[in-house]
C-alpha cells in the first residue's frame, strides 16, 4: 500500500527519500581532536587495537588475496573466507613458533670498538 502523505516527503515517484547527515564539527576539527586524544592512555589504547586490526586486514589482504573472492555464490564464498581465515592462523602459529631472525643482526659500535682493539675475540 502506497503512504498517502508520500508526496510530501520525496519527489521521487519510484525512489524512497534519501537524507545526507553531516558532522556537527568540521573534518579538520575532528581530525585535530583524534591525533590530540592519540596521546592520553585511553587513545593510545584505543589507537593500538586499531593499529593492530588494521595490520591483521592488511596482512590477509597481501598474503591470502582476501579482496577477490575465487567463487560466486554466498556460501562458497563464506566457505572460502572461513578458509582464509584458518590460513591466516596457520600462518600466524608458524611465525610464532619459528625462533630463527629474518635478518642477520649487525654488530653494535661497541662491539666493533672491542673487537677492533683487540679486547674481545669475535
């Protein structure tokens, strides 16, 4: 049933009305108030969770392809994000797990300066 008083609210004869909501502040004003609240703990615990979620998303973007979907279809495509998901923890263990450095630590200036002169063997 069509609303009697519709007429009213949007010119629209096949569209529903559409309303554009905007920030009681300035994006420079609130963008401002962010990067201030980033040096109280609170922000800076609140940053950290989202700095860490924003570097999980990234990490599944780059490593498991998690923007492209390989299936049409809702539940094939759900069965694949569950699967990226498992791969991501898969990864995740074996990363923990793996002691070795990624790269070879340089020596500090002052075990140079010892070795150097001779007071420590390297």
């Amino acid at each position: 049933m069509a609303c009697p008083v519709r007429a009213q609210c949007t010119g629209s004869t096949e569209r529903p009305r559409s309303l554009a909501l905007l920030p009681s502040q300035s994006p420079h004003e609130i963008q401002l108030r962010n990067r201030r609240d980033r040096h109280i703990p609170q922000g800076k615990h609140r940053y950290a969770i989202r700095t860490g979620t924003e570097a999980t998303l990234s990490q599944a973007v780059r490593t498991c392809g998690l923007r492209r979907s390989r299936y049409r279809g809702l539940a094939r495509t759900h069965v694949q994000h569950v699967l990226t998901a498992m791969a991501r923890n898969l990864i995740r263990l074996a990363d923990w797990f793996d002691t070795t450095p990624t790269t070879p630590r340089r020596d500090s200036n002052f075990r140079t300066l010892c070795t150097n002169t001779g007071l420590i063997t390297p």
